[in-house]
C-alpha cells in the first residue's frame, strides 16, 4: 500500500504544472512566444502553462496602473511573474525598470512569486544603445533581487557573426522574427530548467520558427553558454 502512495506521489509531482505571467507588450506576443516556450517544454517532457497579460506599447507601470494585473494574481496562482518593457536603455527606462519592477516584486512577495526581467532588445535604428539596454535590465534584475533572462545579451551575440541567415528581426526591424522569438522562449526555458540539455533539441521539430539549422545550433550554443 505504501509503495502505491508513493508511486501516486511521484504520478502527481511529475505532471504539476510550471505556472508562468508574461507582463509586457507586443516583443512578447509577437509569434505567440510564450506559447513556444510551453512547446518546448513539452519536448522536454515538463507541462509549462503560461498566461499572457501583453498589450501594445505598454510599460511595466502601465500594467501596475490598470490593476488588471493585481485582480489576476489574486484570482490564479503562478510560479513566475516576467516582466517586460521597452529596450529602457536612457535614465528613464532604467528608472522605470527598478522602481516599477520594484512594485511588482512586492506584489509577487504576497503571493510567493519569483519575478523575472525578459531583457528585450533596441530597434536596428538605436542598435547603437544596445550595451546600455543591457546594463539597464542587468542593474534593475540586481535591484530587484529578480531573475534575470538575458534574451538581449544572446541576441547581440548573435548578431555579431554575420554568417547567421535566419534573421532574430523583422522587416520593421524591432519586432522579433519567429527565430528572435525562439530564441526568447528557448533562453527563458534554460535559466527556468539549466539542467534540460537543449543541444539534444531537434532540429525538425523547430524548423517552422529557424529555417536554417546552422543558424538554429548556433542559438542553442549561445543559449547553454548562459
């Protein structure tokens, strides 16, 4: 009898589900991102729900003065809470990142929520800014004592080897391409579950979001070096 209740209990633990709020704006929405991340998971043989509270050109503190976001986590229980704004690479952004993350993370506080900051990324027109979007979301996270996914670091590195086809951009050249969005869900999925080997990802399965598979195992290296 024992050994069924715990068999019961082994049954129960591993089909809990991770509960994720995505906060932000369209660079999350864009291509369904966290939708992407729950197909990972899948893959992975983890049950990922995530629910989505993302409207265009929204800041953080435009979320906190709706208050839609206070009623939802009342109403549901989430393990995570990650927050997103605008590349916030001038004072103000980075103002806005800590303070108002600062008022989320109280409100996680109540529900034992951890937070976390998905660092974005700049526009290709202020790709110039883009080590200042970085420090800002890396300084913020430190504040906050929040997790940090650093999917705009990763982005930039990736950049930089111009060899890559599958572009992370699209053609208004801020939102993220399939591959851009990928490459959020697949790096929030690491720093969520490090020990998941994502080198054993195949290729096929993720081919509609990274058509080129150089491109595609060049990502899931940058993304394990994390």
């Amino acid at each position: 009898m024992k050994k069924l209740l715990y068999l019961l209990l082994l049954i129960s633990l591993s089909v809990q589900s991770q509960n994720i709020l995505f906060v932000g704006n369209s660079l999350t929405y864009t291509n369904d991102m966290p939708k992407m991340l729950e197909q990972i998971g899948k893959q992975n043989d983890l049950k990922i729900k995530t629910t989505s509270l993302c409207y265009p050109n929204y800041a953080i503190i435009d979320h906190i003065n709706e208050g839609k976001l206070q009623k939802l986590l009342q109403k549901k229980q989430f393990d995570y809470v990650i927050i997103q704004q605008g590349p916030s690479s001038q004072e103000e952004g980075k103002r806005m990142l800590i303070n108002d993350g600062a008022t989320i993370k109280a409100l996680c506080e109540q529900y034992n929520i951890q937070l976390g900051y998905f660092m974005v990324w700049p526009s290709k027109h202020y790709y110039n800014t883009f080590d200042k979007v970085i420090a800002n979301h890396e300084f913020a996270a430190k504040q906050n004592n929040a997790l940090l996914f650093p999917v705009g670091k990763i982005w930039k590195q990736y950049n930089e080897h111009e060899s890559n086809t599958s572009s992370l951009y699209t053609s208004d050249n801020f939102h993220p391409s399939t591959a851009g969005s990928f490459l959020a869900a697949l790096t929030i999925f690491h720093q969520l579950h490090p020990t998941k080997n994502i080198q054993q990802l195949p290729f096929k399965k993720y081919q509609k979001w990274v058509a080129d598979k150089g491109s595609f195992d060049f990502l899931i290296q940058l993304i394990q070096k994390q």
